[in-house]
C-alpha cells in the first residue's frame, strides 16, 4: 500500500515536471522569446572612464540596446567614492536612463547602473575622475548690465599639456538654488593666530560670503542689512586684521572675522569716511606684506592705519597728509612694490585747479604721509599727456620700477625715478583698440605679471588678458603680445584675483 502511494506521488511529480517544462518552452524555454539587452561597458574589464570639472554637471547617457518594449526597462544609478581601486559606499543617484548628478568635491568616483525588464538584467560599473577646478587659478569678479553678479575662474593646470578650465557662475554652480547680485570683490585673508586659517571672501554689495577656497562652496554668509539697516556696500578691502566693506552713503564700515566668520564694526573705524581703498602687496626680506591705503578725494587726504599711532602721540590710529593738498585736485594714490630704508615709498599725483600744473609728492623718508616727508615736483602740462582719471589704480613693478595705469582702452607706464613726468597719449605700451575698454587691472610682483581686464563695448562682456612686466614698456611699442588671453570669458569684471592652492 505504502509503495502504491509512493509510486503514485512520483507520477504526479513527473506530470507536473512535463507540464511545467512545456510552460516554460511556450513562454521562455524558445531562446528567440527571450529579449537581449547589451548597456555601454557591459562587456569590459575595466570600468569606462568619464571626466568632468568640479562646477560642471556629470552626465553619463549609456548605449542601451534592447530587443523588447522599452517601456518595461527600470534604471537604478548609484554613486560611491572610489580611492585606491577601492569601492566606497554606494547612495541613491537616480532613476532615469542617463545619470545627471553634481559633485561637490573632486576626486575619483564610481557609478553603479542596473538596467533590467525583470527577466534580463545588466549590471555596469563607470569611472568618474571629477577635476579639482577651482583649487588654482585666476578668479575674474564680475557682473552684467542688471547688476547680476558672475564670478568666473580660469584655471592655472597642474599639468604640463592640460588647458585651462574656464569657468562662469561659479557660485552657482556649486551652491544649489544660489543668485548673486552686485559683486565688488573678493578677498584671500591669512591669520596666523592663535593658529594659521586662510579665509576667502567674497564681497557684493549687499551680502558677503565666506566660501571653501577649493571648492567655492559657502561655509557662511552676511546679511549687511542685518547689522546696518540699510547698508549698501560701495567699495571692500582688508586692512592688517581682515576684509572688510564700506558704505559710503551711511559712512559705515563692516569687518569679517576670519577665524569664526562673523561681522562686525571695528572700534577704530567708527565716523572715519573715505572715497577709495588702495590695498599694496610689497616686498620686504624676499617676503610679501600688504599696505593699505585710505584715500578721501573731496578733502583732499590720505591716510594709512597704524594701531600703535596714539602711543606716538597721534589723535588717531588714522594717520593722515593733513591739509597739504588743499585747493589741489587729487588723482591717484600708490605705494612702491618695494621696501625702502624706512618705508614703503608713498607717490600722490595732483592736478592743480586751473588744470594746468601737475605735481608728484613723494614720501621716501616714513612710514606716514605726513608733509614734512615728502618731496614735491611740478609739471607744467600741455594737453598732450596720458592724464590718470582720478580714482585710478596704479600697479607697481618692483623689478622694472614701472608703474602700470590705465587710460581707456590704453596701458601706460609711470616711472617715479628721475624728472617728473607722464607719459604722452602716444606713449602707451599697449592698445586694445576702440573697441575695448580696461576696467579693472592687478600684478603679481612675485612672478612680474599683469592681469588686465577689459569690456567689449558692443557686448558688455568682459575678457581677461596676462601680460610679462618686462615686455611692457614704450621701445617695445607694437610687439608686445598678451601671453595669455581669454576673450568673452565673463560679465563686465571689476576686480582680479590671483587665489592660490588653499591648505
């Protein structure tokens, strides 16, 4: 009996397996029934290798080839850091048949896609190295005819070969959701104490932000407005202690920590008003230090910052020319590149004011702009000289003792040594044309290069150009060429940053 049972459960058993076998042949078993599906890379060793810049978005659209409905195929991207061949932990990437996703640091990476219709599946592995842009390069502060800010970067390669990334919007680009408005600047600020930070700033004119330098990402930012109702900044610098903005409707003055991030009003320059900030990188023991100078165009003066001041017995840690230039028209205030014996050598340019006698005042002797230490020459002018307009920036070369200037679409060279004079119209070391206007300019005294920025008049836009210092001068007129020169690369600029690696 107990046979019999057995012997029938194994009949049952085979009529089920034949049953099932002819299931599957009618369904699946007939291998043209089965649909193929091939992914890009399914079919090699190593993963496929995709490069981006940090800044840009990474897209990845893999070949897919599927011999059934489209429609039944699911996508799944993951991504994980991938370090020394090792794998790291995947996160969730997307859904879609391309993979679109923003990295927020360089490095290497992997992305991880299964495709499947739920009978086939592949499974792909896709290399990303993601370029650490911004950690090197020239940033170009910027903004357009709306007052919409653009702060673009031109990489400096690591690599011999490479080219340089140009890149607009940084800012946004790397922080979601983020508009700047109305840019001034920005600031690379070491302290030392009570341990070493560096600190990038960058400055508009109603907020500043405090951003990774690598990364340019926002660590933090200020609201003006909410220290100073109303606060409108129309000028930013850094004194010996951090960068601060300036208002200079509401007379008022905003500091950064840099250690913490923070705003606040230092002590020292509550009701001091100034029209310019003239910031001096200069040479001193083979070292760079920073001079600053405060520039009041309507009185007219100029002052440097000493903290000490009071206990030399000055009123004022703002140590001013007093009424020295009085009844003259102040153009341009400048320090030296270079240390001298006793200070950095300070240059004013006046303008009489029937406009017809120039004067040169030159402090070699201290550290204050104080009358008794500057010498004075004086020029009688005859229209035919490149004239700065006031307000204008001037760019010291330690090495070649020329002092680079701009006048509309032209570069000039000042030289202090010898008989005062300036330049004629003729006498310019570089002509962009009529079609370009300079609008910001800076120096690397340590490498003798020129950074200068210009404005394509029909356009509005801005192009960005390096020159060698030594090719700059009026015998090589005609035969100088910009050693680097990127054209339509930003907004209107207003300021140029050399921003080094940040530790």
């Amino acid at each position: 009996m107990i046979r019999n049972i057995f012997k029938t459960a194994l009949l049952l058993f085979a009529a089920c397996c034949i049953a099932s076998c002819i299931s599957d042949e009618s369904e699946y078993g007939n291998e043209s029934n089965i649909p193929t599906l091939k992914v890009t890379g399914d079919d090699q060793t190593d993963m496929p290798v995709y490069n981006f810049n940090l800044g840009e978005t990474v897209v990845i659209n893999p070949t897919i080839n599927y011999s059934g409905n489209t429609a039944e195929l699911t996508y799944h991207w993951q991504v994980g850091s991938y370090a020394n061949s090792v794998k790291g932990e995947l996160k969730e990437a997307g859904s879609e048949p391309s993979l679109t996703y923003t990295f927020d640091q360089g490095g290497t990476y992997y992305a991880h896609l299964t495709v499947t219709d739920g009978r086939v599946g592949r499974a792909v592995d896709y290399q990303i190295n993601v370029n650490r842009t911004f950690e090197q390069g020239y940033v170009l502060v910027s903004n357009d005819a709306q007052g919409n800010g653009n702060l673009a970067f031109v990489s400096i390669p690591t690599n011999a070969g490479d080219k340089p990334v140009l890149m607009e919007h940084c800012l946004e680009r790397m922080n979601d959701g983020m508009t700047v408005k109305n840019l001034l600047g920005m600031e690379v600020f070491t302290i030392t104490w009570p341990s070493t930070i560096t600190r990038v700033f960058v400055l508009g004119q109603d907020k500043g932000y405090c951003i990774d330098g690598n990364t340019f990402a926002v660590l933090t930012d200020v609201d003006y407005s909410e220290i100073y109702p109303g606060f409108k900044a129309t000028d930013e610098s850094c004194d010996g202690s951090a960068p601060f903005v300036y208002d200079a409707a509401q007379k008022k003055t905003i500091h950064m920590n840099v250690q913490y991030m923070f705003p606040y009003e230092a002590t020292a320059y509550v009701g001091q008003a100034y029209d310019q900030f003239q910031a001096t990188k200069y040479l001193r023991w083979s070292r760079l230090y920073d001079n600053q100078l405060y520039v009041d165009y309507q009185k007219p003066q100029v002052a440097i910052y000493y903290a000490y001041a009071t206990y030399f017995g000055y009123s004022s840690p703002f140590v001013s020319s007093g009424e020295m230039l009085n009844g003259q028209k102040l153009l341009a205030a400048f320090n030296a590149a270079e240390y001298g014996d006793a200070c950095c050598p300070l240059y004013l340019l006046t303008q009489s004011a029937d406009g017809k006698t120039a004067r040169l005042y030159e402090n070699t002797q201290d550290m204050y702009p104080e009358e008794q230490y500057f010498t004075v020459q004086e020029l009688q002018l005859t229209g035919d000289e490149a004239l700065p307009a006031q307000g204008t920036r001037f760019y010291a070369s330690p090495t070649y003792k020329r002092y680079f200037y701009p006048v509309g679409g032209r570069l000039y060279a000042f030289l202090t040594e010898g008989t005062f004079a300036y330049p004629k119209t003729s006498q310019y070391v570089y002509d962009f044309g009529q079609g370009e206007t300079i609008t910001a300019m800076s120096i690397d005294i340590s490498e003798e290069k020129l950074f200068v920025a210009t404005q394509t008049t029909s356009t509005g836009r801005g192009n960005f150009y390096i020159f060698n210092c030594a090719d700059l001068r009026t015998d090589n007129q005609g035969n100088v060429k910009p050693i680097e020169a990127y054209k339509d690369c930003a907004d209107r600029i207003v300021s140029i940053v050399n921003k080094p690696r940040i530790q």
